[in-house]
C-alpha cells in the first residue's frame, strides 16, 4: 500500500492532471465516509428511540390492561361478609404466618390499591362475639385469582407479661389452617399507592408493618412500572427477617428497586452485606445516607414508636408533610398538623370536658391533644376493642349513655346511641359504656 501511495504521489509531480484527479477523489471519498458514518449513528439513534418509544407503549399497554382488568374485577366486589378458603398457611419466621386466600364460592375478586387491607370476623371458639381485626394484604392487585395477608402473633406487653397474647393473631397463628374458611369484608382504606403515578418513590416499613409496602412494590414490579423505588425494611435479625427471600428476588429481578435492610441486633450468623446492610436502627440519617435526594414521596408503615421517630426525621430533612403517607396498625402516634382538629366549642370556651367510663369506673379529662376517643381510653388504660382504627369496620363502637360525640371529618357516624370510638371525640361531657 506504502509502495503504492509513493508510486501514485511519483506520478502525481510528474503529472499535476493527476494529482488534481487523486485529490478529486480523495475529497469525494472522504465525503463518502463522512456521509456513511453519520447514517449509521443516525440509524443507531432511530433503533434506540424505536426501542424506548415501543417499551414505553408496551408499558402504557400493560398499564391499559391492568385497569381494565381492575374494572372489570371491580365488578366482582361483595358487601358485607363473604366466605373465603384458607388455600395455604405458610410459616414465614418466627410467630408470622401468610395466609394465601379464594374465594370460597370460586367467583372472580375484585383488585385492590396495593396498601389496603381486609377485614376479617373471626369466630373464635369459646367467645361469645364475633373478633374483627384489619389484615394488610401483602398480595399485589395483579395476584388475581388469590389473597394474601401475613400475620404477627401479638405476645403480651413486655410490662404486662400476665395478660393474654392478642386474640385475633393467636387464632390465627395456632387455630386457622389449611382449608379453613373465614368471614372477609372487602378490601379497603386510605393507605395506597397510585400505582399510574411515575413519581420516585421510598417504601419504609418495620417488622409486620412490611405487608402493605411489600404489596406496593410487588405491584410495581408486575405491571412493569420504571419508577424509581427504594425498599427500607428493618427488624430485629435475620431470625424474624419475614418474606425475606420474596423481597431480595423483587429486588434482584427489577432494576428500579433497590433494598436496604437494617437489622437492630443482628444474631451471630447473621452476615452484613448478605442478609442486611447496616447494624442498627433504621432512622432518618440512614436513608439521608442512601438516598441521593429527599424528593420522593415515603410511604411508611411499622410500630408507633419507629414511625414517630421516622415522621418527624423526614420532616426535620424538610421533606413536605403531604409527601409523607403512612399507617399505623395500631393507635395513632403521629399527628400531622392537617390531622388535628378545631377545638370544640366547649374546650374552645375553656370548658374542662370530662369523660367517664362507666364500666372501668374512671373518670378522666379530655385531652385535646389526642385525636380521638380510642386513642384516649388507651391513654388511660380503658381497653376498646378495635380494628381498622379508620371508622369503618365497627369493631370499636361503645354505647354513649350521656353526652354527645363529633366526628372527625369524612367519617360515618355508627348506629344511633353509640359512637366510633377511633374517629370521633367529645362534644362536651361524655359518658360511654365502656
Ligand atoms: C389497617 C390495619 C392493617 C393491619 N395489618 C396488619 C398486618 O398486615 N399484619 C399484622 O400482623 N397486623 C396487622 N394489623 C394489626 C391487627 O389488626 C391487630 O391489631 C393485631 O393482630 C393485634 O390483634 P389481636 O387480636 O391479636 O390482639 P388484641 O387481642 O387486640 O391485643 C392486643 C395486645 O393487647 C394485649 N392485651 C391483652 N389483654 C390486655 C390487658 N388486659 N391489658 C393490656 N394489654 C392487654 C395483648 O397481649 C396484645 O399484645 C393491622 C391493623 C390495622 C388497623
């Protein structure tokens, strides 16, 4: 080629007809390839818009598809009990167990917002009313054709080690097996994930509080969702390490979800880096350590005491209040500031209102501080028997024998001549049954 190139320049100065002719050439050659290789990027780039443009319509099909099947599956909902088949119990670690659930009489289900939760009456043997008690379901709305809840065994209070362990999550534990039916009511509650948004978002959860996030990020993997997710879990060790394995291969399978476990007293064998990435308590300065931003919406759910401390984190690393969406399973512990209501006109008149409770014989001043009435008879050791703590599975109505409640906004007053204790608080003086 060299030999060449010498040769042709050699004939070049001798002849410059030549020399213009090769540099003809050489300029159309050059032109050539530049012409070539800009067509060959712009093709690349056409393939990959091609390619982002058909995943984006395969994700806007599977998005169609999954809400028609919604409506038509909302079609399927029941009011009131309806019967549903233990399918399956599964021992998840120590004291939880998952309960797989159809329909007993085989009929289609209706879907559900990843993050609500099912209602249960329990027929306990030997109690003479039926138990009500609220079950998160940690299936996602794309399980079809089944229901899932995972339940915890409530010992007793570490203060209390004489009572009995919780009634509901005890039957369930040791009483409820494979086959068995139960009275459901149908999913609800305002605790979910608007699963068409984009927006990032972090899911936080502690011990069984995993359930209803665990079903939000399930959703997100089954309809195929790119929203960037981050899944905060924490408990004790890998020994109640619930659904463990579920989670990682969620993780391992989609891109945008990226875990983070914390273990608060991880056991010997527990190795860091396989069943979990950091010793210790999982609080607001580890996500501030992890997340490369605080702009997400959260959407948290665990003990009172761990979301308090999480709540008011986020709020102090000026994540807005109305980003963060959370539940509690049991009595309220945060008070956003949207949630507290006006005083009444008796305490706003500087009135002391007092509440009785007839059959503990105790006689207490309202604390307006306190949300409402369940919360209040906790407060003062009164026990109420409760369920969703949402107004809507009746399991804390307690008779009213003098006095009058108000309800907390959107809320359903119950039966005439009693009150839901978990959204209502006293108008003046209160005497309740209870
Ligand atoms: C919306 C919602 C979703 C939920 N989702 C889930 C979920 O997915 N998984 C889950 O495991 N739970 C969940 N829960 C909690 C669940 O509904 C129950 O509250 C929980 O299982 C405890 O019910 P229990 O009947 O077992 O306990 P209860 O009988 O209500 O007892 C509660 C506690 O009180 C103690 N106790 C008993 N007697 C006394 C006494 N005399 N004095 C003081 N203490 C006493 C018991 O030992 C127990 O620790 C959810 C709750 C709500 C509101």
């Amino acid at each position: 080629m060299q030999t060449l190139l010498l040769i042709s320049a050699e004939s070049a100065r001798a002849n410059p007809g030549l020399a213009i002719g090769f540099g003809l050439l050489a300029a159309v050659a050059a032109q050539t390839g530049l012409a070539v290789v800009s067509s060959v990027r712009r093709l690349a780039q056409q393939r990959r818009q091609f390619a982002l443009e058909s995943e984006r319509l395969a994700y806007e099909v599977r998005l169609a598809k999954s809400r028609w099947d919604q409506t038509e599956q909302e079609k399927s909902s029941w009011n009131g009990w309806r019967k549903f088949r233990v399918a399956e119990k599964l021992h998840e670690c120590e004291d939880v167990f998952s309960f797989v659930l159809k329909p007993h009489d085989g009929k289609a289900i209706p879907a559900f917002k990843p993050g609500q939760y099912l209602t249960f009456g329990l027929d306990i043997p030997g109690r003479d009313k039926q138990v009500v008690r609220c079950y998160s379901l940690s299936s996602a709305p794309s399980d079809r054709d089944f229901y899932r809840v995972t339940i915890k065994k409530e010992k007793a209070p570490s203060d209390k080690p004489g009572v009995p362990p919780g009634v509901g999550s005890s039957f369930f534990a040791d009483g409820v097996k494979d086959g068995d039916i139960l009275n459901v009511k149908a999913p609800g509650g305002h605790f979910f994930l608007e699963t068409e948004k984009q927006t990032p978002v972090v899911l936080i959860s502690a011990g069984v509080g995993v359930t209803p996030v665990l079903s939000m990020a399930r959703e997100i993997a089954a309809i195929g969702s790119e929203r960037e997710t981050w899944f905060f879990f924490v408990c004790r060790s890998r020994a109640d390490h619930m659904l463990k394995a579920e989670v990682e291969q969620l993780a391992a399978r989609c891109d945008n979800i990226r875990l983070h476990v914390c273990y608060s007293k991880p056991g010997p064998a527990d190795v860091q880096g396989k069943d979990f990435h950091t010793a210790g308590r999982l609080t607001a300065d580890v996500l501030k350590a992890v997340l490369p931003s605080s702009n997400y919406d959260y959407y948290m759910c665990g003990n009172g005491s761990f979301m308090k401390s999480m709540y008011e984190g986020l709020i102090g690393w000026g994540v807005p209040d109305a980003k963060i969406h959370y539940e509690a399973f049991g009595p309220a512990t945060i008070k956003k500031t949207s949630d507290t209501p006006a005083l009444s006109k008796a305490e706003a008149g500087g009135k002391v209102v007092n509440v009785t409770f007839g059959k503990s014989g105790k006689v207490v001043r309202w604390d307006p501080s306190l949300l409402n009435l369940l919360d209040f008879a906790r407060a003062n050791e009164v026990r109420i028997d409760s369920g969703c703590c949402a107004g809507s599975c009746g399991s804390c109505s307690v008779a009213v024998k003098e006095g009058e409640v108000e309800y907390l906004s959107k809320a359903d007053p119950g039966e005439a001549g009693s009150c839901l204790t978990c959204v209502c608080r006293p108008k003046g003086d209160l005497v309740l049954d209870a």
